[in-house]
C-alpha cells in the first residue's frame, strides 16, 4: 500500500507529548499518528456496531414473537422436566 504524506496542525504541547511517546516507544512520530489514527477508527467502527446492535433490541418483542417465545419456553420446560 502506497504512503500518502499529510500536515496537520498541533498545539505545542501535543506535539511534545507525541514526541516524548515516540522517543519512549522507539518508533517514529508518523507511526505514532498511524497506530493513534487506527486504534479511533477501531474504536468508532465497535461503537458503531454497538449501538447498531442496541438500536435492534430497543423495541418490545411484537405479539407475535411473545407468542413464539412462550411456545419455546413451554417446549423447554417439557422436554427439561422429562429428564430430571
């Protein structure tokens, strides 16, 4: 894959703290910023598949899917007090 160059702005504070990271983890700022960059996007793709996740089981189960839930737990039971 082909690197792409970029300039950003920072504070003068950050960019000593990235530099101060850097040094202590033997890497180059640039590979800081890429392994910062893919762990947010990481991070934001879970939070989006969370609430996607959430967003499906806001609603109350329909009648028709209570109905299909209370014949499930019928057959369990059933078929768990035929074996103790």
């Amino acid at each position: 894959m082909a690197n792409v160059k970029t300039a950003i702005s920072l504070e003068r504070p950050l960019l000593e703290q990235v530099d101060e990271a850097a040094q202590e983890l033997g890497i180059p700022r640039s590979h800081l910023f890429v392994l910062a960059v893919e762990e947010f996007l990481q991070r934001r793709e879970n939070q989006q598949l969370l609430d996607a996740i959430n967003a499906a089981y806001v609603d109350s189960p329909d009648p028709e899917e209570e109905a299909r839930m209370a014949a499930m737990q019928r057959k369990q039971r059933e078929m768990v007090e035929g074996s103790w």
